[in-house]
C-alpha cells in the first residue's frame, strides 16, 4: 500500500504535465513558431529552460554521489560555465540574432557552405540521439524499482514506451513554448523534490551531522591541491574544463541555442544564457548538499562498505527512507529531469532535421 502511494503520485505527475503542456503551449501559427515560440517567450523562463535541458536523472542521481565519495567539487564546474557563457553571449548569440537564423548551423551554412551545415547538423543528430538513449534508460530504473516492489515485473521498454509518448504528445502539439514552460515547471518538480531531501536528511542528521560533514570537508567547493593533470576537479582543470566545455555546448548546439533564439532580443538572450550559470552552480551546490548530508547520516560509511555506488546511494535512500508519498515525488522529479532533456531533444533534432537537411537541400 505504501509503494502505492507514491505510484499515484507519479501516475498524477505524467497526466498533470502532460495536461499543463498542452494548454501552455498556445496555438501555432507557422514552422517558425513551433521552432522558436514566435521569439516571444520571457528570459527568466528560457534561462530556467536551459537548465532543466543540461539537467538529466544523470545529474540528479550523480551529483550526490559525487558530494558523498567528495565534497562540492560539481560547484567549482560552475565558474567555469560561467565564463564560457559570457563568452558565448557576447561573441556568438550577436551573429545569430543578426541572422535571424533558427538553427545554429544556418550560420555555418551561410559562412562556409551547405554541405558544412549538413555536416554539423548530422553530428549532431547522431550525438544527441545516442545521449537521449543513455538519459532516457536512466530515468526509467527508478521507475522499475519502484514497480518491483509493489510486486509488478514491467519490462524496460514498457516503460520507456510511457514516458516517450507523454513526452512526445506535448512537444508535438505545442512546439517551443511547450518545451520551455514544461521544463520550468519540470525544473521546479526536482529542485523542490532535492529541498525536501535536505530538510529531511538535516532533522535526522542535527547539528552534530553539520559538523562531522564540516569537518570532514564535505563543504569545500574549491581545490587547489590535487593535481591539475589527473584530477577532473582541480581548481584549474574544473575552471578551464568548465568554459570550454560550455562554449562548445550552449555557444554551438542546437539544443540550447534553439531557447536562447526564442528569447525576445540579444539583450533577454544574454540575461538568460549568463543566468543559466548562477542557476546552475545554486542547482550543484543543492544536490551536492544531499549527498554531504547522505554521508553524515550514514556516519561517514564509504559507499563500499554499504555495497552501493556513487550512482545508486540517492536513489536507495528515495526509494527506502522517505516517508510514502515523498518517495513517489522525488521520482517523479527524477521524470521531470528526464522529460525535461528528451522534449528538448525532440524539439532540437525536429528543427535541425527540417531546416539544416530537408529544407537546406530540397526546395
């Protein structure tokens, strides 16, 4: 009966969100629209868009982890997002907008040619249909775990099955402005779900858990100590690492430069790119804060010693020690997150199919 529960709840979830979406997302009145949302949508929704784009049930359950074996390491990334953002805003949303261009490989094909453009958008097809395969697998093991145990054996792709055509009913019917009012809606699900999380974990830790986790260093976010070359969270490595990797991800791929095209003007692209990165960084040092708080409730055990990796210990602790219903909300944001990246997904390679491959070579 208690595992009940918290189906009902994810049940209520996939409905709600399906509903929501289709009622935000407006009537659309040419291809333009439903790649953009007539450039018309707010910067603060775009911004909290982008982030529940990059944020996948990957993130959500690893992130913890990450905090659990280390410390607020994932925080450091974000200085680097940071800078490679401002980059991105400065130096490339400003040819983009002065194009007009839907797709970001428009501005390839209108610089070097189209066989570039079609080049660039089938990379990015590939890539991105094989990232969502990963992602949307991920999403779908809490989902089994929970069925298991209220006795229910429901195959993979069953699964699988449900969440892509909820995904797909809503991203299809309304376009842009479905995808981003979803994802913050989805955004909000998660976040409030890693809220809760903290607020349970500290009542059962108390100030002596705080403490043992101070001690300890779960709280450091900055390490200048560990060797640039072979530690991913070196100050330097993290730093550098961070900004390039987010000038490559947000300045050149179509599934975040597809939002910030839908922001009203380069200035409300900018505030929400930038944004995305102070977002981002308060979304790590959250997550990061239930996997020190994990630790301290554990007493510190190494994740070996309670045959558990750094991937599973968050969602053991969702599915085992929440009070019923809980269990099925943090679930149900783990979906969010997953929904979240795969409308993006579906969005993006539907734009690029059309504009950079069909419409590019066909009249």
């Amino acid at each position: 009966m208690t595992h009940a529960v918290d189906l009902a709840v994810i049940v209520a979830y996939l409905v709600a969100i399906a509903v929501v979406g289709l009622k935000l997302s407006g009537r659309q009145r040419s291809a333009t629209d439903w790649f953009t949302g007539e450039r018309s949508l707010p910067w603060w929704a775009v911004m909290f868009s982008i982030v529940a784009t990059e944020t996948s049930t990957l993130t959500v359950i690893s992130v913890p982890g990450v905090a659990y074996g280390g410390s607020f390491s994932y925080v450091e990334l974000a200085v680097g997002y940071l800078i490679g953002r401002v980059l991105v805003a400065f130096v490339l949303l400003p040819l983009y907008f002065r194009r007009d261009v839907v797709s970001a490989y428009q501005y390839l094909g209108q610089r070097f040619g189209r066989p570039t453009q079609g080049l660039a958008s089938l990379t990015f097809l590939v890539t991105r249909l094989l990232a969502e395969g990963v992602r949307l697998f991920a999403g779908a093991i809490p989902i089994k775990l929970l069925l298991a145990e209220l006795g229910l054996d429901v195959n993979y792709v069953v699964i699988v099955l449900v969440i892509t055509a909820v995904t797909v009913a809503y991203t299809y019917v309304g376009g842009m402005k479905a995808v981003v009012w979803t994802d913050f809606l989805q955004m909000g699900l998660y976040v409030v779900g890693a809220v809760i999380c903290v607020v349970v974990l500290a009542t059962q830790v108390g100030a002596a858990g705080w403490a043992a986790a101070w001690e300890a260093g779960k709280f450091t976010v900055f390490d200048f100590a560990k060797p640039v070359l072979t530690s991913p969270y070196a100050f330097v490595t993290a730093v550098v690492g961070g900004a390039l990797l987010t000038m490559g991800s947000h300045g050149s791929d179509q599934l975040i430069a597809q939002r910030v095209l839908s922001c009203r003007s380069l200035s409300d692209g900018r505030r929400a790119m930038i944004g995305s990165a102070a977002a981002i960084g308060v979304q790590f040092a959250l997550f990061s804060l239930v996997g020190a708080l994990l630790w301290a409730r554990n007493g510190g055990a190494p994740l070996s010693a309670l045959h558990l990796t750094s991937d599973q210990v968050f969602g053991e602790f969702i599915l085992r020690d929440l009070p019923t219903g809980l269990s099925g909300l943090l679930v149900a944001g783990i979906l969010a997150a997953t929904m979240g990246s795969l409308s993006a997904a579906l969005n993006s390679l539907s734009t690029s199919t059309l504009t950079d491959l069909v419409t590019s070579w066909t009249r």
